[in-house]
C-alpha cells in the first residue's frame, strides 16, 4: 500500500513557497487581460478566517484566490491525488490538504476528521483557508447546491479556539470566457459570515437546521458576487441577452479589428515562432489530451509558468553565444511578453 503524507504544519512560513507565490501571482495576473479585485479578506488578527468561493474553473479558480491576497493561503483538494507519495509532498509543500468527497464513501469521508485538524491549526495559526463549497466545477454563470462540509469546518474551528470569531468570507469569481485565453477576470469578497456568531444566537437550534441556514445565507451571499443565472430551461437563453451587448460591440468594431490585425500580422508571427513550443504544446493538451473542456485555461497558465522558464535559459545561452549581452537582455525583457501577446492576438481576430 501506498505510504501517505500527512502534511504537518502546513501553515509555517517557508520563503521557498513565498518565491514560487510571486511568480505564481505574475504569471495568474497575466493569464488575463484585466484582473479585477473588489474587496479583501479580514485580517487573520481578528478572526478565523475561511474562503468560500464558487467553483467554475478548475485550477484557475484557487489559482485567483491566492493571487488576490498577499500572503500565503491554505487549500482543500480532492484526496486521491494525495495517493502517490510523491504528488503528496508536493501539495504539502503548495499548502493543500486532502478533501474527501461524501462520493468517495463512508469509510474515506472518515479521513476528513484528521484534516479537519489540520484546517483548524491552520486557522489558529492566522492563515485563511479556502475552499469551494460545490464540491465540483462546473462552467456556468450559476451554482450548485452547496455542501455543508464548509461549515462542519467552521463550526469545529469555533468550538476548537472560541477566543476568535470563525468567518466564513463568500467570494465569487467571474470570467468573461472560460476557455479562451487572456480574457477579463474579477474576484469579489462578499459580507463575512460570522459563524461563531450565529452558533451563540442560535444556540437550540438543531444541527441540520443550522447547516442548512447556513448554507442558504453562502448561496445567497455567492449569487450577488457573481453574474448569477438560475440553472433551468432558460439559462441559455438568459445568457444570450447577457452577451448580446458584447456580441455586438465586436460586430461595429469589426472592420477596425481587421485593419488592426493586419498592421500587427509581423508581430504576432515573431512572437508566435519565439513560443511555437509553448503555444503549440498547450494547444495540443487542450484539444487532444484533456476532455474536460474547463482545464484549458490551467493548462495554458501552467505551460506559460512553466515554459516560460524553461524557454528563457534556452534563449539566454543560446543568445550569449551569438548575440551582444544588451541585446539579450533586451530579448528576455521582451520573450515574457510574446506568449501573452500571441493569444491576444487570436482574441482580436476572433469572431
């Protein structure tokens, strides 16, 4: 059997994780044309804090959060990716913890019982810890049922270390696109849930009804941070009002796209050529690998953090060998840009 790895201490400062989280948050910022972020969380001086945000983009979603704030966070992730022991350390050291699902059945939703701990160290520590209610994404300006094990979390927070207020902080993430590239992104941090409070004005109320007040009022909190569609019949075509005002911005603007595309045609094929390996294995994975349309974008921030590294030591000694150091300096200055530049590109000629 597989050994597993508990992560222990999970919270502590490591400036290896601080490093990695500032060129993590470059690279997120640049996935996007403009990030918008409204609101902020409390300060951990004065609370437990617990992130719940809508879950409509796989990674990117977690990926948003912890761009949005300074310091580090603390995430809950599927359990079975903590099977191989290897993959373990790792998400122990990107300060993530298993999350079982109830799907997974009863005898491994009995595992949460130990991570529950852990969160609450976490919290007691002054680290916010986020997660998504949901429980599964889902690509749709709208919600699923939200699960009550957010406020199991909270609750236990609150018994465990009732010196400090447990709030749960409803963060809602839009996207103007989920599978193109480079598109407009905003996160918005609602009105704090404050449990604790809730638990001492509600002390005879029973438990199933506490978890179900509660996770109206999230539900509730969550649809006015988002671009919120009810999920019936008439979500297509409600959507399709939304985006008609956009549809038809680009249509007057057509023609001045166009003439702008073809004065830009020598640039964007410099920099698509610069970074066909990138670009090209992105797309691949995208279209040929992964079946879940909603991971393209991951994939493409993933590749953009990754090649960029890679693709950048090539070119620099390469570079050195043939070039004046000035102008490989000024190329390195440009190369990070070029990847971003390319699916802006594709963006402005796309219809």
């Amino acid at each position: 059997m597989t050994k597993r790895v508990k992560p222990t201490g999970i919270w502590r400062h490591s400036n290896r994780y601080l490093l990695l989280k500032r060129y993590s948050d470059k690279c997120v910022r640049n996935s996007y044309r403009r990030c918008k972020i409204d609101g902020g969380v409390p300060s951990t001086e004065d609370a437990q804090i617990i992130i719940a945000a809508n879950h409509s983009n796989t990674l990117m979603d977690a990926m948003v959060i912890l761009m949005s704030h300074r310091g580090p966070v603390v995430f809950g992730a599927r359990a079975d990716v903590f099977n191989n022991h290897t993959v373990a350390k790792i998400m122990n050291f990107l300060k993530i913890v298993p999350m079982v699902r109830k799907r997974d059945g009863i005898r491994q939703v009995i595992r949460n019982l130990e991570t529950n701990d852990q969160v609450v160290d976490v919290l007691i520590n002054k680290v916010p810890f986020a997660m998504f209610p949901e429980g599964t994404h889902r690509t749709k300006h709208s919600l699923l049922p939200i699960g009550k094990g957010v406020f199991r979390i909270a609750i236990n927070a609150a018994n465990t270390n009732p010196q400090k207020d447990v709030l749960v902080v409803p963060t809602g993430i839009d996207y103007e696109d989920y599978f193109h590239y480079r598109k407009n992104m905003r996160i918005s941090y609602g009105e704090p849930i404050n449990v604790s409070e809730f638990l001492r004005q509600n002390p005879d109320m029973l438990d199933a009804e506490v978890y179900r007040n509660l996770c109206e009022i999230l539900k509730n909190r969550l649809s006015h941070l988002i671009t919120y569609l009810p999920d019936d019949e008439n979500y297509n075509a409600e959507w399709a009002k939304i985006e008609a005002p956009r549809k038809a911005r680009r249509e007057k603007t057509k023609t001045l796209r166009y003439i702008l595309a073809v004065l830009l045609l020598p640039l964007f094929l410099a920099c698509a050529i610069l970074t066909l390996p990138m670009w090209a294995a992105a797309e691949f994975l995208c279209y040929f690998v992964i079946k879940d349309k909603a991971f393209r974008n991951s994939i493409r921030y993933l590749i953009k953090m990754v090649g960029t590294v890679i693709m950048g030591i090539v070119y620099l000694f390469v570079g050195l060998f043939i070039l004046p150091w000035w102008v490989v300096v000024i190329f390195l200055i440009f190369f990070p840009w070029c990847y971003n530049f390319f699916y802006d590109y594709l963006n402005l000629i796309r219809q």
